[in-house]
C-alpha cells in the first residue's frame, strides 16, 4: 500500500515581500518550470510582476538570483511600465540554461504592459535577450511616417504628438502598412 506524501517544504511569497491585497487581480499562478544541472535544481514561478527562483531541496530563495532571489519584471522592458498593469500568470519555458518568459497585455483602451518576451539567465536571473512584439525604430516590422512619433500603450505605435492625442495601430508586413485611428 503506498505511503502518504510528505511535505518537504513550502514556500510564502507573501513572506518575501509579495502584496497579500491582490483580490482585485486574483492570485493567479499557472504552475511552476524545473530547471536542474549536474550541481543544482531550481524551481522558478511567478507572481504578479515578479519572477521567484528556489532552491528545488529547500525550497530557499536563491540569493545569487535576481535581487535576492526575484526578478521584478517591470523593469528591463525597455520603457517605462511603472503606471502600466504588468503582471506573468505562467511561469514560462525553460530551454537550457535560458528562462524564457512573457506576460499578460491589457485589452482595454488604457495604457498596459507591452507583452514583450524576454529570456533570463537561470542562475543570475539577468535579461538575456528580449523580443519586442511591437518593433522598436529601428527593428525589423517597424515603420514610422514621422520622427516624432513614440511608442505607447499596449500594441499600439503613437503617431504625432502628446498634445494632438492621435493614435494609430500599425500592422507592418514586409511591404505593405495598414493604419486603423483610435
């Protein structure tokens, strides 16, 4: 007859700084990713905008991870996002030694988070590369009728300036543009 599991250790991101008040959001987390070498495990998940990273024996915060072992993800999105909701429900994919991740996008009018995915180093939890899912200038798919404009908002290129409050959505095939006015 098989023996009942035994818990070996648990884990309180509430403990570590995580807001308890997310009733408004919900605490949604969608599991975690297993990452292990010949010398460690680690079990990263996320919560909110932060990225955890455990020691898989203990179930520790991993020091040497991020700041103290979590990454806030609102920074390294190559723009400002500190009034934008942000937030990672799954815990992404770990391919090698690289955690890759995205997160969720807003789909209101107002300004959200712009869905870029980004891949982590797993043991010092620095960015490593990042894929912009609205082309920055300058990037492949981008295409800009003015030097003035600016990009903002969720999935949305802004075209002229903050005082004209014009918007413009542009879808960029390799050779043809279409523009829809919000």
């Amino acid at each position: 007859m098989p023996r009942p599991a035994t818990v070996l250790w648990r884990f309180d991101p509430y403990s570590h700084g995580a807001p308890r008040d997310l009733a408004r959001w919900g605490r949604v987390n969608r599991g975690v990713v297993y990452w292990n070498d010949d010398f460690e495990a680690r079990i990263f998940f996320t919560l909110e905008h932060h990225l955890y990273a455990l020691n898989a024996s203990d179930g520790s915060l991993i020091p040497s991870f991020g700041e103290n072992g979590i990454v806030n993800l609102r920074r390294g999105l190559d723009r400002e996002t500190a009034d934008l909701t942000m937030r990672a429900t799954s815990p992404g994919i770990v391919f090698k030694d690289l955690l890759i991740l995205g997160s969720t996008v807003g789909e209101g009018p107002g300004p959200a988070d712009p869905g870029h995915i980004r891949a982590y180093d797993v043991r010092s939890g620095k960015r490593v590369w990042i894929f912009h899912t609205i082309p920055h200038p300058g990037e492949a798919g981008c295409y800009v009728e003015r030097p003035e404009a600016e990009i903002s908002g969720s999935r949305c290129l802004k075209l002229g300036t903050k005082e004209s409050g014009m918007r413009a959505i542009r879808r960029v095939p390799e050779r043809a543009t279409s523009t829809a006015l919000l």
